[in-house]
C-alpha cells in the first residue's frame, strides 16, 4: 500500500499536542492523576480536531502512528486516548479517577455503560482491580433491571440536605434608572433579556436596586426589595419530558416576554438513563405528575457544563396562583429522591 501524502496540517498538531503535553506535565513525577486524565482528553480533542470527519480510516492511523513516533505514546494508548475523547465529556470525569480508571471503562460497549461505571467508580471510591471486576462481570446488566436508583436498604436523602431555593416572583435587577423627569427604568428579565418599563413610585431610582413588579400595561406599580432577594423565579410552560432529571420548557419572564424553549436539569439530583428500567420509571413519574398542572415555577441561576440550566421545579395540582405554588407546591427535585427515582448529585 503505497505512503499517504504528508498533510502540511500535521506539523501543527504535533507541536499543539506536544504543548498539551509540555502544559500537563504527564511524563514528570509531579502530574496528578486527574492531571493527566485532562491532558490526554485535551490530547484526543485535538487530534479530533484535526481528523475531522475524514472517512479514510488510514489517514487516521497514519497519524496516530506519527504521533507516537515523535511524542513517545504508544500508538495503543493514543487509539484509546481519541475513544476516551469521542466517549466521555471531560466533564463526566472525576478527580478521584486515574486514566487506568478511564481505560477500563473504555472496555463498555457504549456510552450509557461508560458512564454508569464512571459514575459508581466515583461514588464507591473503586480501585481500578475493582472496576475492571465490575467491567467483565456485566455489573450495568443487573443495574439495567432495577425499578429503582436508590436501593430500598439505603436512605434517598443521606447527605447534605436538598431544599428548594425559590425566590420572588416578578422580581428584578433595576440595570439603569430612568430619565430624571420620568419614570421609565431598564431591568434585568433574565436569561439575558433586558427591558425599559414605566414603573409608578420609583423616583430616583439607582442601576442595582432588586424590585418586584405587580400589575399589567400601563398600570405597573413596584415595590423596592432587598438587594437579597432572590430572583430568577418565574412561571414556565413545560413543553416536553427528556428524562427524569431534564425537560424543555418556555419560560414567562414577565412584562409582556418569555423566552424560546430552553433546556432546564433539575438541580441537585441525578436520574438514571433511559436505557435502565429506573430510569424509565423516573420519566415516566415526572409526566404523570406534570400532566396534572398547565404551569410550574422554576428558579435558576446559572448553567451546568452541557448549557442546560440548573433548576428547582415547584407544582401543585389545582391550585391557578403561581404565588401559591411558588410558596406551597410539591418540590418535584426532592419527590423524586423520596420516592428513589434519583440519587443526590452534588457537584
């Protein structure tokens, strides 16, 4: 088989891979295990990068193979070094996991299992002897059947406690004041929208007072909060059910806004995957408890590392006040650790 042509691109993956290297000091006795776990997944991203989505199965061994001749890793290792980049999000890793960890759990045959046995790997502070027991013996089979994510012999709510965190209602960030001969003010919706509003009672205002705004039209009137006070609470629509710690929904910002369908994760909680009957089970208890409601009230302040936003989800059935609800509604976060459909997730 005659020689690929050089690809004028390699020389600059060798030196930006060679730099990964150099940064993560992997061949010096002071690189930490997690350490080195990161550089090799920043190490396959790169070479991802530069493979693309090339068909030619041999231009990619090719450049493994040129890799390891002028970096000194094995061409094995930077085979299992791509898999782990193309398997895992770096941030499924843990510090307690060494990259003999990441190697065994490459050995499962898709990425539901890699990460079922990245997960219980950290959880049970596993060796990697023990992790590789749990490989061959099919251990994700028998977790595949169980109804539940929590065993009936272990407490659902062991470890720091889980309590939601709403806020105010209709309550908002004052970003500038108004014009000094009206009373127009821009403020802070959320989910980066920004809006001016006419608001009754609010002379002098100042860019960072937190107000909550009642009424409608051109009848808004306000209140001045603490600068405490906690926002980011709103009614939302839901719209679909991805699984049992994640769901779409839109979002009423208030002021005649809301926002586009956005993809929301339950904080604090970690449902099993669908391809496991536990969880199917939790999907299915958060559709029959939210088919029973036409809105609920979410808090979220910030994003997890895959964009979905962190959120606590109050509902009550029957009751049309979203105040009431955002007071007295069941905690569907924590009605889903009761009942052993999730496991506490703190990250």
């Amino acid at each position: 088989m005659p020689t690929p042509a050089p690809d004028p691109r390699y020389p600059a993956l060798r030196e930006q891979v060679e730099g990964i290297l150099s940064e993560g000091k992997v061949h010096t006795r002071q690189a930490s295990e997690s350490e080195k776990v990161e550089t090799y997944w920043h190490i396959g991203d790169a070479i991802q990068s530069h493979l693309g989505d090339t068909p030619r199965a041999e231009y990619g061994q090719q450049t493994l193979l040129n890799l390891s001749k002028d970096i000194g890793i094995a061409e094995s290792t930077l085979g299992e070094i791509l898999l782990f980049r193309r398997s895992l999000p770096i941030s499924s890793t843990s510090r307690k996991l060494g990259w003999s960890h990441i190697r065994e759990v490459l050995r499962a045959p898709n990425q539901d299992q890699r990460l079922f046995y990245l997960r219980v790997a950290e959880e049970g502070s596993w060796s990697v002897r023990q992790l590789r027991e749990a490989v061959r013996a099919d251990a994700y089979a028998h977790h595949a059947d169980q109804p539940y994510a929590v065993s009936l012999e272990e407490d659902p709510l062991q470890g720091r406690p889980l309590k939601a965190r709403m806020g105010q209602l209709y309550t908002y960030r004052i970003v500038s004041g108004g014009n000094p001969d009206g009373d127009e003010v821009y403020l802070d919706l959320g989910f980066g929208v920004t809006c001016q509003a006419s608001l009754v009672g609010l002379e002098g205002v100042e860019p960072g007072q937190v107000v909550t705004v009642k009424g409608a039209g051109d009848t808004l009137s306000c209140t001045v909060r603490s600068p405490r006070t906690r926002r980011y609470t709103y009614v939302a629509w839901v719209q679909r059910i991805i699984d049992g710690d994640t769901l779409i929904a839109v979002v009423d910002l208030g002021l005649g806004h809301q926002t586009r369908p956005q993809r929301f994760r339950l904080r604090g909680i970690d449902c099993p995957e669908l391809s496991t009957l536990a969880g199917r089970n939790a999907r299915e208890f958060v559709r029959d408890a939210l088919s029973q409601v036409s809105f609920v009230v979410i808090t979220t302040h910030r994003t997890d590392t895959y964009g979905r936003y962190l959120a606590d989800v109050r509902y009550l059935p029957g009751e049309p006040d979203p105040e009431v609800v955002c007071r007295k509604g069941r905690y569907l976060n924590r009605e889903l650790l009761e009942r052993r459909l999730a496991k506490r997730y703190v990250r």
